[in-house]
C-alpha cells in the first residue's frame, strides 16, 4: 500500500503537470482542480524529462519485487510494462492504510489496441496469472467506503468512480463499486456495516435504456432493506434530447 500511495502521488504530479490532460479532464467532468489535488487524481505516464515511474520508484527504497507487488506492472519478458498506458488513474483511498486500489480512465491519449480499449480498466489483482501481485490487492473495497466510519446521515450509492467524485464533491457522503452491482460479498460486508443505521441510503445509477444499473440498484436495496435499512432509489431525469431520443427508440422499434 506503501509502494501503491508513491504510484498515485507519481501519477498525481503528471496530472498537474500536463496542462493539455487537465484540461481535458476538468473540462469533461464536474470536478474542481481542488479536488483533483485532494484525491490525488492522477495521469499514468512517465516525466519526459525527469526519472520515470520505476526509478523513481526504486530510488525511493521499493525494491522491484514490491513494485510488483501492486498491480501497476506487468512482469514480461523484456522490461516491465506499466499497467495503465496514459488513462487518468483514481486512487481507491483507506484511512490509515493509503491508496489500496485503483482505476484508469482512458484518454484521448491512451493507446488504441485490444489491451486499452476498455474506457475504464481496474487495476490487476492476485491470481494465478498474476501471482507476483500481492493477495491485498483483490479489488475488496468500495470507492471512499472509509467514509461509513463517519456515520453519515444519508449515504447515496453511485455506478461510476467519476459519479462518486462528483458527489463527494458536494458534500454527499458517497461509495461506489465502480460498476453496475455490488458483489454479494460486498453486499453482506455492507450490510455489516450499517448495522444500526438509522438514516437512508440512495442508489443513483446511470439512467439507461438497458436498465442494467438498476437491476444492479434494485437487488442490494432489496438485500438491505431485509437488514432493517431504509433504502430507496434515485432516478435522474433525462434532459429534452434524451427523452426525445428515448421516444424515437420506442416508436420506431419499441424498445
């Protein structure tokens, strides 16, 4: 975790320092510069002119082996390959732990081949393909789920990593699986967790035609709920052009 807080801060400090790539994320989503610096939002690639990623790794007392260790390299045959090629990476933060996991967004910049395709890539986790990535990084944690320990009096629950970001961002108490659902392990930890609680907890999942978020939503509701936890769901309205385009759908071809 140690050596996966120094990637972040590494990745953090070429985020600030590429104006074009700031401005293309700040510009692209409801997210201040403050909260960049504070969450420690970052961009993977290495400085042009300053020691790269690993160096800067290894001249920090990591050795090879720990570097490894989180995920952020792929061992080949030849030189290691970093994990996430230019994408906006998102430190999953844990109170007295530090970064624990992360995410990368791709970018106008990322590479255009089958291993980058993905607009967002989690970050490798321990398995047998992998066996050098230590079986810590296993992708347990909830986007900001440290934020249960304040006891906060709602707790909205978003599908994406910049949903929950911008959310924070406006004072909301926010965690987020990063995806469509929550695991079952995931949903019992969860359940664990508010043990008692007396507030709400909102899931505002994307609003698409497929639904697939809110399946996601109406199944952990449903187990919290059996908990004694008041849980509900949020819908987002659609703006003119979406409902219009929603209309289209249904009369040309009844969806």
């Amino acid at each position: 975790f140690q050596c996966l807080t120094a990637i972040a801060e590494y990745y953090h400090r070429r985020l600030l320092g590429d104006d074009k790539a700031l401005a293309w994320f700040l510009g692209k989503y409801a997210i201040s510069e403050n909260t960049v610096s504070d969450l420690r939002i970052g961009l993977s690639t290495d400085d042009p002119i300053g020691p790269c990623l690993l160096e800067t790794l290894l001249s920090q007392g990591f050795t090879e082996e720990e570097v490894f260790s989180t995920g952020t390299f792929v061992k080949t045959s030849n030189t290691p390959v970093p994990f996430f090629q230019s994408r906006i990476t998102f430190p999953y933060w844990s109170r007295g732990q530090g970064a624990v996991y992360m995410i990368g967004r791709r970018t106008p910049w990322t590479p255009n081949d089958d291993h980058e395709r993905a607009k967002y890539k989690k970050l490798m986790v321990h398995s047998q393909k992998h066996p050098y990535v230590r079986e810590c990084i296993d992708n347990s944690v909830l986007y900001n789920e440290y934020c249960l320990s304040g006891n906060p009096s709602t707790l909205i629950i978003t599908e994406g990593v910049t949903d929950a970001i911008t959310t924070l961002e406006r004072g909301y108490a926010i965690i987020s699986p990063v995806t469509v659902r929550l695991k079952h392990a995931d949903q019992e930890r969860l359940c664990r967790q508010l043990k008692g609680f007396k507030g709400k907890v909102i899931f505002v999942q994307d609003n698409e035609v497929s639904q697939v978020g809110l399946r996601g939503a109406l199944e952990t509701a449903a187990v919290l709920c059996m908990s004694g936890i008041d849980a509900r769901i949020g819908e987002l309205p659609l703006g003119d052009g979406q409902a219009e385009a929603r209309d289209i759908l249904h009369e040309r071809y009844g969806i």
